[in-house]
C-alpha cells in the first residue's frame, strides 16, 4: 500500500550559496515551520544540533487562535537572518491551509516537522535548568516552566545547549550607547506604571516593534525615546546586537537578544513560562520596580537612585552605608564630632524623603 503524504505549495527559495557549485543542496537536511517568528529562532538550535540545511518557513493562519499567525510578509523580512547563519544555507517560502502538527512526518520533501512540537506535553518534559532565577519559580507554582527550545528538541529526539548564542550578526552603531527596548501587548505580567518608572533616567531608548506597539509606549511620556524602523530582521538583530541593554516583554525581538546572548532583562509571562532568560547575561526584571531599576543601573553601571544597592543576585535591598554609619555616631560626645553628627542626621532625613518620594 502506498504512503500517503502532503505536498506543500512552495512561493520562493532563496540561497545563501551557488546550488550548482555547493553539493549541499542536493543532499540537504530539510525541516519545516509553520512560525511563530519567536518560535522558528528558538527552533534554530535544533537546526544546528541535527545539521538541518533547509528551512522551509510555512505561511499559515490559524482561524481559531489569533496569535498564531505566520504571513508571507513576516517570512520574507526574516529570510536574510536565517541566511546570514552559518547553518542555514537555503530558506523557500510554503503554504498549507492544514495544521502541520495534525499531518506528522507525512510532508514530501520534508525530513523534520517542526510543527510536532505542538503535540509534545510539556508536563512530560522533565528539564532542569541551573540558576533559575527566583522570580520564574515564584511564578511557576502552577506551570513549571519549559523552555520552547527544549521543545522543539524533545519534538525531534535531541537535547540542545541553551547557553551559547545561535545567532551571529554585526552589530548597528545605531544602536550604541542606548537602550532597545521592546514592549507588545501580550504575554504581559506588569502595568505600564511599571515601565514608566523603571525607564526613568536610563538615558536614549531606541523602541523596536510595530508602530501600533510604538504608540502605545509613546503614552508612558518618557525623554530621549525612538523608534527604529528595520526593512528586515537582519537590520533589527544588528540594532539589538549593538545596544549597551536590551529590555522588554517575551516578543520576537526578545527571542532575537535570547540567541545573540546580548546583555537583557525581560519581565516574564507567569501565565505562560515558555520563554525565559537562560545562560550568560540574562535576566527576569524583578516584580519589585524599585528592585528592577537597581538591577538594570548595574548593568547599564549607572547609579539609578541613591536610596538602593545593588547588594546580591536575588536583587535585594540593603540599608545605604551612610544609614550603616548612624548607630556608630549615635553615641558621639566630643564636640568636635558634632558637625558630622548633623551632616549624618541630615543625610537621613534626606533619604527618607527621597525613599518616600519613589514609593509614591
């Protein structure tokens, strides 16, 4: 009996090397996905891991759930990042009006289905991850969190390395000396409040993503803010690449600074803990603000506020030193200490004032 299979629509094929000169391409790895755009980045590890060549990116619209939508637009802007990996040395453009997940391994022409991941349960999936930090357990009470790169690992039979970056791009100078940041309605866990506090003082922030994204960040009323318009999402990973810090919410442009390894903090989805920061340079904006604006003037090395240190890894806050130094003055006698008592007393009230001041 013959085996049935599904052959996909193919729009367009694109190379990054001569197909008549290359013998890769006649004995090619081929896997197909079907988006989204942060799920195919978190799928190149496995690409690399398995020495999948081709990637064939699978236009789909998924009437039942309106975020998981992939266009023809959105393939073509990400075909020359795919291309500028090592890795990767063919991407064509497909279409299929069936869920991929529903049809196997049954694609001709097709050796991997990335689409499979949808039918791995993640509660099976039983991975460890060191250093996790603790905002992430916090919010894993009910869901414990499983990195969607380990997904589509366990969806093709291999573990991949999380720590080191996958992705290889020149940096923009565009970017130097700011701030990008990305911040998209879903998969959110804080109010804007929280934004336009943290991002207070931190200097020139260049905002990346849709203009209806750039609207809405406009309404917090930050200084010194821009918005970076990219013709592709090679442009938008060399002005990730080239930022002193990257910052935001789980989105595409988060998925491109988790696989660059850049220097970012992200505020988790505890509603969804597939996407988190893992390996060097990373971490979870904390739940506190006040202990997120510590944590992102040490790694911007600028002193945020004068009331908070950053003392340790779990972000907590310790009492300034000139408060340290108060009980030893506090037994003074000599009069020729007086004036350091006063100044001492002074700077108390002062941070006080500032403390309260921020709280509100």
């Amino acid at each position: 009996m013959a085996e049935l299979s599904v052959q996909l629509r193919v729009l367009s094929h694109e190379c990054s090397i001569d197909p008549h000169k290359d013998p890769i391409i006649s004995s090619e790895r081929t896997a197909v996905h079907s988006g989204k755009l942060g799920d195919i980045i978190y799928a190149l590890p496995t690409c690399r891991a398995l020495g999948i060549s081709h990637l064939v990116l699978n236009i789909y619209d998924d009437p039942g759930d309106p975020l998981r939508l992939f266009t023809y637009r959105s393939a073509r802007r990400l075909v020359p990042l795919l291309l500028a990996q090592t890795y990767i040395k063919k991407v064509s453009i497909s279409q299929c009006h069936i869920p991929l997940e529903k049809i196997g391994n049954l694609i001709s022409g097709i050796d991997y289905n990335f689409d499979n991941y949808r039918n791995v349960p993640r509660h099976r999936l039983n991975y460890q991850y060191p250093n996790l930090h603790p905002d992430i357990i916090k919010f894993s009470i009910d869901h414990f969190p499983v990195h969607l790169m380990q997904c589509f690992g366990a969806a093709l039979g291999v573990r991949v390395g999380m720590d080191e970056p996958w992705l290889e791009v020149k940096s923009s100078s565009v970017s130097k000396n700011t701030v990008v940041i990305s911040l998209t309605k879903n998969w959110r866990s804080y109010q804007d409040a929280y934004w336009s506090l943290l991002l207070r003082d931190v200097g020139k922030v260049l905002f990346v993503g849709l203009p209806s994204e750039w609207e809405k960040f406009r309404s917090l009323s930050l200084k010194n803010c821009e918005y970076v318009r990219t013709e592709n999402y090679l442009d938008l990973a060399s002005v990730i690449s080239g930022a002193d810090l990257f910052l935001g919410t789980i989105s595409f442009p988060y998925a491109i600074a988790e696989a660059l390894k850049v220097k970012r903090a992200v505020e988790i989805c505890h509603k969804n803990l597939n996407a988190f920061p893992v390996g060097p340079r990373g971490y979870v904006l904390p739940i506190d603000v006040m202990k997120a604006r510590q944590l992102v003037g040490h790694l911007l090395s600028k002193e945020t506020s004068r009331t908070y240190e950053l003392v340790t890894k779990s972000m907590r806050m310790s009492i300034p030193s000139q408060l340290c130094r108060l009980s030893q003055v506090l037994n003074i006698r000599t009069r020729h200490q007086s004036h350091e008592w006063m100044q001492l007393l002074f700077n108390f009230l002062r941070l006080i004032r500032v403390h309260s001041r921020l709280r509100t």
